[in-house]
C-alpha cells in the first residue's frame, strides 16, 4: 500500500516513485504544510498551471482585473412609482441591474427606464415582443425613456428585468434589457441614452400607477 521510509530517510536525486504509488491514503491529514511547498508565493499570488508537461508556479494577478461590485439594492416598504439608484460612484465601466416588481393595484403601464433624471427626448430604442406565438417589432426614437416591459403591467402583475449597461463616458449609452411578464410575455429591448455623460442615477418606474410592496431591484457595477 504505497512506499513508506524509516524516519530521517529521503528519496535521493537518482530516486524516482513510479505513478499511483503514493495515495491519498499513505499521507497524514495535514502533514504536508503549504511551508514545505517549494516557490510557496505571497498573498498577492496565486498557484498557475504552465501547461502540460510544465512544473505550476506562482504568479501575480493581472495589474487590472474586472470585477463586479454590488452597488445597492432596494426593496420598498410601501406602494411606490419607482426605484431610483442615486449618486452612483464614478469609475464604473458597465452596469447590471436586475428588478424583480409586482403591479400595485393602481398599475396600468408599461415599465421604463430613465438615467441622470433625463426626462428630454434623448432616448431611442428598438424592442422585440413575443406573447404567445407572435412576435413584433417596434422602433423609437426621440422618446424621454426606454420602455421595458412586453405588455400593459396590471394589478399583481409579475414583471422580472434583467439589464446590462454600458457607462462609457464619452459615448451614448448602450442598454440591453431581457424581460417577462406573468410568465406568458417575453420582451427584448436595445435602448439608447444619447447622453454623453456618465451616469450617476437610475430610475426605473411604472409609467402609469405604482409598484407593490416588496418590489426589489439590484445595481451591480463593472470595474
């Protein structure tokens, strides 16, 4: 059952242990210590392969690695028109958002979504609907916001949005949003925010009536 040594014993350098021949079970939990690791790095590094056929070493990450950041999340206690992500920190690449809402018993619209309090004719958007088996399109431009949903939201409607955005600051932004709506709508949509700014504030709202109670949504941001 694997190879044993007598104690002080050592394997010299013209010694060679064949595959399989040592197991898990020859070595004692905890035993082998990561001190006993030839090239053992600092806490910056981590352990990666070189290849097949090449020894792994330990290596720096990249000076600049992206990471998603969990910005805000937000849950209303009461009936509300909107949640707004306000004084968003600068330096952010890329944004996702997700929004999982409930119609109030007001609700009687379509969900949208604004930036820096825009409220101009500097949106565009193209959207792709399919309920049931059919499927359209639309296209806008020159509207004060990009529409979301798939259908008129109503009293205990369920609508779930998942929208990624891109924050270069001297571009117009690019908006991505994939959304449902009581499970029997789909919808996708490519806005624009012709705006050259980087954003700072989201608001994302029921253009007619308000969102129930327990209405989450969630900003991520790209670094």
């Amino acid at each position: 059952m694997g190879v044993s040594f007598s104690s002080g014993g050592y394997i010299s350098s013209s010694s060679q242990i064949a595959d399989s021949v040592i197991l898990a079970a020859d070595i004692l939990d905890e035993s082998i210590t990561s001190a006993k690791l030839k090239g053992e790095g600092t806490a910056s590094q981590v352990l990666t392969s070189n290849g097949t056929g090449a020894s792994p070493s330990m290596q720096s990450l990249p000076a600049s690695v992206l990471t998603f950041v969990n910005i805000d999340t937000q849950t209303l206690g009461s009936v509300a028109a909107g949640i707004t992500f306000s004084s968003i920190p600068t330096g952010y690449n890329a944004f996702m958002l997700s929004f999982n809402g409930v119609g109030h018993t007001d609700a009687n619209g379509d969900a949208a979504i604004q930036f820096n309090g825009d409220t101009g004719t500097n949106y565009n958007r193209a959207k792709l609907t399919q309920i049931s088996t059919t499927i359209t399109g639309t296209n806008y431009s020159g509207i004060n916001q990009i529409g979301l949903s798939p259908g008129t939201i109503g009293n205990a409607s369920i609508f779930n949005a998942f929208i990624t955005i891109q924050n270069n600051n001297s571009h117009q932004k690019i908006v991505e949003a994939a959304t449902t709506l009581n499970t029997t709508a789909t919808n996708h949509t490519t806005g624009f925010w012709t705006d050259t700014t980087e954003i700072s504030s989201i608001y994302i709202y029921l253009r007619t009536g308000q969102w129930a109670v327990g209405t989450k949504a969630t900003l991520w941001g790209l670094k």
